[in-house]
C-alpha cells in the first residue's frame, strides 16, 4: 500500500464516526422529545385527575354536611316525638285516674240478693286470718324490664317462701323441662341457658299457672281432669298429686286459655284460682294446705272471667288483672279480700305500665312484694306499692 493510501483512510473513517455520531445524537434527540413530550402528558392528566379529585372531596364533603344537618334534625324531632308521648302517657295516667274504668261486672238484681243473702248467711264463714297482714296495693312504685326470653308465653319465678335467689323460668305452655339459673344476675346477662340447670319433670305441664313454693314445685299437669303434681326441687321426686275437685273445668281467665289452674302464694299460705262451668263467668278461688294438698276453703268470687288475663293474691285478697282483646294497659279492676277486712270501693284501681303486649303469668312475690311478669316473651318485675286496708 502506497504511502498516500493511509491519510485517505483515515479520512475515510473519520467521515463514517461523523456520520454515525450525527445519526446517534439525532436519535437521542428524539427520544428526549418524546419523553418530554409523555412527561408533559403525564403532567397535564395529573392536573385534571387532581381538580376532579378536589371537586369530588368537596362535593362529598357538602354530602355529609348535609347528612349530618338531617340527622341532628332527626334526633330533634325523635326527642320531641318522645317528650309529647311521654306527656300523653301522663295524661291519660291522670285522665284513667280521674275517670277510672267501671268494673266489667253484670248488674242483676236477682243475682244481687241472692249473692247478699248468701253472704249474710256465710257472715260466720269467713276466712280466719293465719298472719297480722293487713297490707294491700296502692300502686305500681316501678317497672324494670330484665331482657326477652324464649316463647311470647311463659313463666319465671322466685321461691314465694323460701330465701332462695333461684330463678325458675318455664318456657312455653306446654313442656317438660325448667331451666334454673342460679341468680338474677345469671338470668339478666346471659342471653342463652348455657348458664342455667334443667330439670325434667315426670309429667309435662300445662298452662302458666305453676308455682315454687317453700322448695317445692306446684305444677298443673293434664291427663283427663286436671292435676296438682308437688314436686320436691331438691330430691327430684313427686311427693303428692291431688286431682282438682271442680267439676267441668274451663279456662281461669278469658285472655289466657292456656291456663286452667293458676297457683298462687302471699302472706296466708297457699292458693288455687280457677274457673268451672257451673259458674263461667265468674273466678273461683280456694285456700289449699301445702302439705297435703287438701283444699281447706273454696269461694265464689263477683270477679268475671271476662277480659282477664292474669291473677294473684296478696295479704289473703284476690287482685284479678283485665286487659282488652287488642292488648292495652293492664290493669287491677276486681279485689276480693276473703277476710272482709277490704271492701271492693276501698281497693286501689292499679293501672300496669304499657310496653309490649298482653301478661301471660304474673306471680307476687310477699318476700319482696313485687311481681314477676312475662309479657310477650320480655321478662318484667313490677314493684308495689303498699298502703294499710280500711276495716269495714
């Protein structure tokens, strides 16, 4: 190769870097464009994303102001609904006070001298006191609602005698099994029987008329004429059973069909209220021994059938408890004191608190002088208020 061949290639490649080197740098140059070219896309969309961002958060911020106006409004008129029908329900406190309801008893003349004849005659007859109780109601003092348990009828209950803090709670109206909680405590915060005992009894029952008594249970049992099962809660054994000696039973009380025989307990002792067909438009009522079961005095009370739906005794009286078909407010509108130590015009016409619906039991306790209720399936405890009988 000649000597002037080298500076020719050298010149030669010097023009081909050149050239790719352009090349290269034009490239470059245009990616860097388009890059800018996405940036400033990228740029322009996250400006509007943000706008549209803002404007949404201020528009769900006027959202909730708005909401939050409503609800105050709301809450307002909720308390104002509540204070007019708590002014109402003092009203026609007052009004049912003023006016109360006449008792639901049939005027017959004839009935009438009979019945003054009969009492004249059974003026030597009457109930002889076992205790000095001369107590009886004045009024509900208060009402507290423990909590809502099982069937919308059913019975619970304290031992009316004993000291035991045992709950006994019969679910239903036809069954075999108690459950027994150990406290009230037990009962109020737990809302299954996860807590409390069960008892099977030999013979299911019947109705919400049973009764604990003096470590005892006084159930009403079914089998062809209806039956008075004492049950000893300790050993689990039936200690005695007496057929109710009444003659074509019906139901007690004309709101509860269900029950035939309501047991009750107060001051005296032990009591059967019950109605036969002999004479169904009035309550029965009989003063039983405990012990062996036997009925040891029975009257005929002026009390009617009629839109009753429940009943107990207190201090050796018969408080019958009426109610409509429609449930209203249930009220005490027929006392029979089987002492005479209280007239009908003297006793207090009670009226209960309206929450739910109609009473399906309702047992005094004379121990705490308070009544333990179910009504439609809420478990209540009425507390009483006591005032001294006027003699007659």
């Amino acid at each position: 190769m000649g000597p002037w061949r080298c500076p020719l290639l050298l010149l030669l490649l010097a023009a081909a870097l050149r050239a790719q080197q352009q090349q290269f740098m034009e490239y470059v140059e245009r990616r860097l464009t388009l890059l800018e070219e996405r940036i400033s896309q990228w740029h322009d969309q996250s400006s509007r994303y943000s706008t549209e961002l803002r404007d949404f958060k201020n528009q769900v911020l006027g959202m909730l102001e708005t909401a939050e106006k409503e609800r105050e409004a709301m809450r307002s008129e909720a308390e104002s609904a509540a204070v007019r029908v708590d002014r109402l329900e003092r009203e026609v406190d007052y009004l049912e006070t003023q006016n109360p309801a006449p008792p639901c008893v049939e005027v017959d003349e004839t009935l009438m001298e009979k019945q003054v004849a009969t009492a004249k005659q059974r003026k030597n007859e009457k109930y002889t006191k076992l205790t000095d109780c001369s107590d009886t109601i004045a009024s509900v003092r208060a009402m507290k609602i423990l909590k809502r348990f099982g069937s919308t009828s059913g019975l619970w209950t304290k031992d009316a005698a004993g000291s035991s803090e045992k709950i006994y709670v019969f679910d239903g109206t036809a069954n075999d099994t108690v459950y027994v909680f150990p406290r009230m405590r037990e009962f109020t915060l737990y809302s299954a029987t996860r807590k409390a005992a069960r008892i099977k009894l030999p013979y299911p029952w019947v109705g919400t008329g049973h009764l604990v008594y003096d470590g005892h249970l006084y159930y009403i049992r079914q089998q062809g004429p209806f039956q008075v099962i004492k049950f000893n809660l300790a050993n689990k054994t039936v200690v005695d059973s007496s057929v109710f000696p009444a003659e074509e039973q019906i139901p007690v009380f004309g709101l509860s069909p269900f029950t035939y025989i309501e047991m009750a307990a107060d001051e005296e002792g032990l009591w059967a209220i019950y109605a036969t067909k002999e004479d169904e438009k009035n309550i029965c009522l009989a003063k039983l021994d405990p012990t062996s079961l036997d009925i040891e005095q029975m009257w005929d009370t002026p009390c009617p059938r009629e839109n009753a739906e429940g009943a107990f005794v207190v201090c050796g009286a018969l408080h019958v408890v009426y109610n409509t078909r429609l449930p209203s407010r249930s009220r005490v509108q027929c006392v029979f004191d089987v002492s005479g130590t209280l007239a009908p015009e003297d006793a207090s016409l009670v009226y209960f608190p309206k929450r739910y619906g109609s009473h399906s039991s309702m047992k005094y306790s004379p121990r705490e002088r308070q009544v333990y209720a179910w009504d439609d399936g809420y478990q209540i405890i009425y507390r009483m208020e006591m005032k001294k009988k006027l003699e007659v």
